[in-house]
C-alpha cells in the first residue's frame, strides 16, 4: 500500500525523480508482478512525456542537452523519448543532429 501510495503521489506530483525512488524505495512490491511492473513502465513513459511536452512548450528551438539537464536524465534517453514523441505526432517538430536541437515545426 505504501509503494502504491509513493508512486501516485509521484505521478499527482509529475515528478519523475519522486517516481524512480518510491521504485528504488518499494523493489520487492513494485517489481515482482509483472503486471503492475508493466502498467508502471506505462505510468513512467507517460509522466516523462507529460514533462517533456511541458519543457519543450516555450520553445521553437532547444537544445537536448539543456532539455535532459531540466528534466535530469541521460540525453540519449531524451532524445529517444523526443524521437518517439515526433513520430507518434504529439510534438511537430525534427531533430537537428548536426547540432543536437530539437527545432520545432509551424503547425
């Protein structure tokens, strides 16, 4: 109960940084059924795309570097979550690699 507690206060929260640690506080709970492991893995995705939409609003061009320092996770991992983010069409947008932006498209 307490697990479930942390990880919804988390998620209410949109704190990621909330949410791995109620997982690192609560691993034998969180992690042993594979179907609330599943469904967390779903939750997660969603609050770090709740969060990156959120970032990535006020600007027409951002560096992923800046983005993974605002949102504390390794770059690769945003970009890929930005990859992703384009290609489901929740953000209109490319990725620049020639200098690692991500440039927002006029709608």
């Amino acid at each position: 109960v307490d697990a479930m507690m942390a990880v919804a206060v988390a998620y209410k929260e949109r704190s990621l940084r909330a949410f791995e640690a109620a997982l690192a506080a609560h691993p034998e709970a969180l992690a042993a059924d594979p179907v609330v492991h599943t469904h967390l893995g779903a939750l997660y995705d969603a609050l770090l795309q709740a969060n990156l939409v959120k970032l990535i609003t006020p600007f027409s061009r951002v560096s992923l570097v800046h983005l993974a320092g605002l949102i504390g996770l390794d770059v690769n991992q945003v970009e890929a979550k930005c990859c992703q983010m384009i290609l489901d069409k929740v953000i209109s947008a490319v990725i620049d690699q020639s200098d690692g932006h991500l440039v927002k498209l006029a709608e």
